[in-house]
C-alpha cells in the first residue's frame, strides 16, 4: 500500500503523510494544539482524508518502448476501473541535443570499425586478411623495415591470413593488403562525413529524419558488411530514391 496526494495524485512518502499530519492543528476544549502520532500506519481513513491523503495500493505499470530520442519520466497515480496505476510521461530530446549525440556516437562507430578485433577484408585473389590493431601494427613495421631495406630477405618468408593459409610473402602482397586497408579506411571516413552532414543539413529538422540516417546508406556491399559487423549491426541494400 501506498499514499497519494488526493488533489496531485502523485505519490507521497510516510514521513510526508507524518509531516502533514503533525502540522494540521487540532482544537481540544477551545484551546489550539496539534496532534502525535507513532507511526503512520495507526492513521484512521478519516485522518488521511482530513491532510488531503489516500492510502491506495498502486498497480506498478511498466515503462513503455521508447523512439531512439525518447524518455521517460514517472507521471501522477491515475484510476482507472477502480484501480490505482502509476503512469509514465514520454519526452523528446531537444533535437540539437540528439545530433550532438549522433555526431558523438558515429565518431565511436568509425574508431571501432577501423581497428575492430573482427575486422576482416578480402583481397583480388579471395584471401582474408585480418586487421585488427595488432596485425595492422605488424603489416606496418615490415613495411617499414622493407622501405629500410628494399631486399627480400627483410621481409618473412610467408604471411598467414585470416584462414591460417600461408602466403608466399612479398612487398608486392603487403602492398595490397595495406591498399585494401586504406580504401576501406578512406570509404569509412567518406562516409562518416557525409552522415554527420546529414545529420546537421536544415532539412534534417525532426526526429525522424535524424534517425533515419544509417550507415548502410553511406557504404558499399562490399566494404558494408565488414564494417557493420565490427559494430553488431547487419548490412541492407541500401533503398533507392
């Protein structure tokens, strides 16, 4: 059991109903004074009445589903059916607030998919190549190393891909897989922009729009898929206009 404020119909705490009770003054023989009191479960209905107080048992209602933009605050007790239920208030977010928001959480996206443990890119002849930080890291020191020193014998003799098949190694292969990195990167970062464009564009001027925005729209299948994945999303056909 619960109390309410019978005129709010919000909710009130024990020492609330305590507080009020305690202040209302009482006339005894003519004479002002106010009242005592335990606790206040020992109030009759009529003392609760008298502070304006209810004592209900209230069905706990759950939250309701909520747009990407939305939140929720706990509204007043209502009575529906002769059943007291707590309520819920759904707000929107300003809207310039959530595209900070988005501006923020595709910049975390892009870091993840460029540098994800599951990154993992396809080259001309089909093989796989992983790219993770630390393979990324390798790549790059021996490709360093070979600039250093244009020989053969400055670079392994092969280079395990992602299927833990081994590559005769040359620089002729290093320098594809890092191209395939880089084209990969320079599509993410194209598109990163061009969503946070979008995102701040005039005609972006509702909720809607704003979440409408994906990454699948700014991506190719082929570099799409990979790079969704590193974030746990699935790559769609884009929708044509």
């Amino acid at each position: 059991m619960q109390y309410i404020d019978i005129v709010s119909q919000n909710v009130i705490h024990d020492h609330q109903v305590k507080s009020r009770f305690l202040a209302k003054p009482i006339e005894v023989n003519g004479k002002k004074g106010y009242r005592s009191v335990q606790s206040v479960d020992t109030l009759s209905e009529a003392d609760l009445t008298s502070i304006g107080v209810a004592k209900v048992e209230i069905v706990n209602t759950p939250e309701p589903e909520l747009q990407p933009w939305q939140y929720v605050t706990e509204g007043p007790t209502s009575k529906a059916n002769g059943v007291w239920a707590n309520t819920w208030i759904i707000h929107d977010k300003p809207l310039n607030e959530c595209k900070v928001e988005l501006r923020a959480q595709r910049n975390y996206e892009r870091a993840l998919m460029l540098e994800s443990p599951s990154l993992v890119l396809s080259i001309s002849d089909g093989s796989r190549w992983k790219f993770d930080q630390s393979s990324l890291t390798v790549l790059r020191e021996n490709l360093l190393l070979y600039s250093l020193n244009p020989a053969p014998e400055s670079l392994p003799a092969v280079w395990r891909d992602e299927d833990n098949a081994d590559h005769p190694c040359s620089i002729a292969l290093l320098s594809e897989i890092a191209a395939r990195y880089q084209a990969y990167k320079q599509e993410l970062y194209t598109a990163s922009w061009a969503m946070k464009a979008a995102i701040e564009d005039d005609s972006t001027n509702t909720h809607q729009r704003l979440f409408a925005i994906r990454w699948a729209d700014y991506f190719t299948e082929e570099n799409g898929i990979p790079a969704l994945r590193c974030i746990g999303q699935e790559y769609h056909q884009p929708e044509q206009e």
